[in-house]
C-alpha cells in the first residue's frame, strides 16, 4: 500500500537504487519504485563484472585508462572520486556478504576487459555479475518496494522538486516526498538494436526535458560490439566483453581476426573502436563478423561463462565449438541528466541523479568497460551522505492539479515507438552523417506533432536531446563518430 508522503522516494531498483535505499537508515521512511517487475532493470542483465581499483598503486591506473576510454572528455574529478572510493565501496559491499567469484583459497578472481591495463573487475556467477548483484542488494533492502510504478511526472515548482505522479498497478497516484533520487537507467528502447531491459525507455530524461533540467553529453551513445541480434525480442543477446578479455577473438568468415586493420589493439582496443570496426568491416566488404572461442577448452569455458552457454545452448549454438554471428547494439548512455560529484542536479532542491540516468562526467565520450555498475555504488553513497547531512529547510507543498494519467498511451504510438527506434538506429547510431542527423531530427520533429500519448512525447523529448546535442558536436569523438560527405 503506496502512502502519501515519503522523507525518501527512489525511483528505479537497480544497482544504483537499490545501493542507495541500502545507505538510508530504516527510521527514514523510504519508498523504492521501479516499473515492471524489480529485477527487469540493466543491473540483472550485466554479464562481465564491475571494476574495482586493486589498491591504491592501481587508482592512477584506472583513473588513467578511464581517462583514455573517454577520449579525455570526462570531468577528472568525478573519475579520481569513482576510483577512489572503489577501494571502500567493494570492500563494504564484500564485508555486507556478496560473494563474488574467488578461487579455492578464497582469493577473489579478477578478469580483464577491453581498454584495462589490468585485470581488476570482479565477477560473481561467471558471467551473471549483475544478476547475483542485484539479487544480493535486493535481499538487504530494508525498505518498501513497490513493484508496478510507472512515473509520468516529476512534481517540480519553482527550483523544488515534491514528488511524482505515477501509475501504481495502473491506478494514478500521487507521491510526495521530501527527496526523490532519479535512479531510472538510460535509454535503450530508443534503438531498434539495443542490449537494455525492455523498461528502460527515457521517461524522466524526456520529463527532465520537459522542465528544462540540462541533459549533457548525450551524443555519447555506446553501441556494444559483440551482440547476437538474430531474435525477436526486443532485447539482444549480450555476449560480455569478458569473453574478449579471457581471450575469444573476432573474426570474419575466412577466420580472419579484421580488427587489426583498425587498431594495434584488435578485439581489446576501446568499446567505441570495437563496434564501428565492426560495423564498417561488415558494410564494406558484406561479410558476417563472429566471435570464435575455439580457443578454450570446453568445461573451462562452460564453468566460467555457464549463463551464455546454457542460453545460446538453447537457441542451437554450442560453445565452445560454435562461433557466434555478431553485430554492434546500442548498449549504454555515456550521457544522461547532469548532476554534480553529489548527483544534486544544479538548480533543483529535492531532487537527485545517480547511476546510467545521471551525467556525472565519469565516463566522457565512451565508458571504459564494467565502471558502470562501479559507478551506481559510488555515486549512490555520495548522493545519500549528501541527503542526510544536508540543512533541512522547511516547505509548503504545492497543489499539482495537472494529470496525465489517463493519456499515457494513444492508438498509433505502438507504430510511431517503432518508427523511431528504426531512425534512432539508422541515422543515430554507430557512424553518423550531418545529412542523416538533419533528416533524423525532422521526423522526430513530425512525430511530436502527431496525436500521440504521454510516454511516447517523452521519449521524442529524449530522442531531440540526443540528436541535437549529435548536431552540434561537429568532430568525431568517442563513441561519437561523424563521416561527413
Ligand atoms: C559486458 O559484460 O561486456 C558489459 C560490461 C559493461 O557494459 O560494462
């Protein structure tokens, strides 16, 4: 049972909420929200691990290969914090019980992936970190969760933010609370090719949009490289980097490794790299790329990645044997709602960012692998001291008559949802041009001013703040890439 009036609402349980709900005291009342079912959020989908400085020789090191990953676009202080703290948030996430994978000693196993100097990321279940993750954080949440909570509207009046509006099992509520931390992930329904949770769909980036808080760096779009796109489903099948990193190799149909021919690095240079190596290779000469594990050695293989074995097993693929078909998909937000090093959103009371949702200027133009789920437990810490140490003011809520709870879907949406998907993919993706960027912008323009509903007018909103701010960087950098004519 939803009541009126939170100290605290979450919106989204994943890493980042479900961290920050673990670092709010139970005598705070609490509400978390999230969508769909709890564990529909990217954090249950993350295969390869999370990163985590070694110690402190190591902070420069990562900070440094962050730094790279980001084609040096990233803001250096939010990166010194996130591997910083590393040292203190995996500690304290081991101390409270998770098990990540270690060795018969008990030695915790590190692996690598592409762009570290190092092997320094941290795996639990082979290649279902996220999953054990977030089963583990749920598990410690002491606070309501309310499954089934789809946020249509942030209550926001003169620089405070009150609450939301939103759907509760359908039914328009609304929640009021003193603070609401945004903890709603990125944007991957926007792409007709995309690795996300079918819920992440750019809702309170496009209300965010809407109420004039600054979206930034949101040309930086990820794409994956190595993802299995031949299904139906709306997500695709994430093949982790990891596998890479413990040695597979990309290769065309005659088994030729191509990716040197773009980089001295081949299949470990940057995630941005990767993918449009990928992508032109196969535009230019038509052939299929594959990821070849013919490498390892069966039973390693099925003991370290038991998760990809057993779904490709069941889709007729049997690895390690078997090379898998691959293509690039829109996997991660580098850019989102900007924050500062606290997640307050400049401008606002109230009202906080953190995780894939926030731009907090860690990862620059292009995210070095496996520091987002870092990124959710760090930034989620900073965002809860903040909340709690901070002066207390006193307010009056306002009334919020506005609703548009009975507007949230219209007849069409489900073909303009597609339409969009399929121009956010063709003329937003991994390579880009002016032209296609201007066509983009003027369908995304048409559509807005069709009879359409509620979430789908958010997610133009975000589609716009994407294409635009694609517009207006001219160069290629990181993980945005311009081919002019
Ligand atoms: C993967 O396992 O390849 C994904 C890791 C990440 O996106 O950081």
């Amino acid at each position: 049972m939803i009541d009126e009036k939170y100290d605290v609402l979450i919106i989204g349980a994943g890493i980042s909420g479900l961290y920050a709900a673990m670092n709010l005291p139970e005598d705070k009342k609490v509400l978390v929200v999230c969508k769909d079912v709890p564990w529909e959020c990217n954090t249950f989908y993350a295969q390869g691990g999370m990163v985590t400085a070694l110690n402190d020789a190591d902070v420069p090191v990562h900070i440094e290969d962050t730094l790279a990953a980001g084609a040096y676009h990233n803001d250096k202080e939010a990166v010194e914090i996130l591997s910083r703290t590393s040292l203190e948030t995996t500690a304290d996430i081991i101390d409270k019980g998770m098990a990540f994978d270690s060795n018969a000693e008990g030695k915790i196993l590190y692996t690598k992936e592409a762009a570290h100097s190092v092997e320094r990321i941290v795996h639990a279940g082979g290649d279902a970190t996220g999953r054990y993750m977030h089963y583990f954080m749920m598990v410690q949440n002491k606070h309501q969760l309310q499954k089934n909570t789809l946020v249509y509207d942030l209550l926001i009046e003169d620089g405070r933010c009150y609450g939301v509006k939103a759907t509760v099992n359908y039914e328009p509520t609304t929640i009021y609370a003193d603070d609401v931390i945004i903890a709603s992930g990125g944007i991957g329904s926007l792409y007709a090719y995309n690795t996300n949770s079918r819920t992440v769909s750019a809702d309170i980036h496009g209300i965010c949009v809407e109420k004039g808080i600054e979206l930034a760096d949101m040309e930086f779009m990820q794409f994956h490289p190595t993802v299995f796109v031949d299904t139906p489903y709306a997500r695709k099948l994430l093949l982790t980097e990891a596998l890479r990193g413990e040695g597979a190799h990309i290769v065309d149909d005659e088994g030729r490794r191509f990716l040197f021919d773009y980089d001295d690095r081949g299949e470990l240079a940057s995630r941005d790299i990767v993918s449009r190596g990928i992508f032109d290779y196969k535009r230019k000469t038509g052939k299929q790329a594959y990821l070849d594990f013919s490498m390892f050695e069966a039973e390693w293989f099925e003991h370290r990645f038991p998760n990809i074995t057993r779904t490709f097993a069941a889709i007729g693929y049997h690895f390690p044997q078997d090379k898998a078909p691959i293509s690039p998909a829109f996997h991660y937000a580098n850019g989102g709602i900007k924050c500062d090093i606290n997640g307050c959103i400049p401008g606002m009371e109230g009202l906080y960012v953190i995780g894939e949702a926030a731009r907090t200027g860690v990862h620059g133009a292009n995210r070095l692998a496996s520091n987002s789920l870092l990124e959710g437990v760090v930034f989620a810490k900073r965002a809860t001291n903040h909340l709690l140490h901070k002066e207390k003011k006193a307010f009056q809520t306002p009334a919020f008559e506005k609703d548009y709870g009975n507007i949230l879907h219209k007849e069409n949406d489900k073909i303009y949802k597609q339409r969009l998907r399929q121009i956010m993919w063709d003329d937003i993706g991994i390579i880009r041009t002016t032209k296609g960027l201007h066509e983009a912008k003027n369908l995304i323009y048409d559509m807005k001013n069709k009879e359409i509903g509620r979430l789908l007018q958010l997610r133009l909103n975000t589609a716009s703040a994407i294409v635009d701010a694609a517009l207006a960087r001219k160069e290629s950098l990181g993980s945005h890439y311009i081919e002019n004519e």
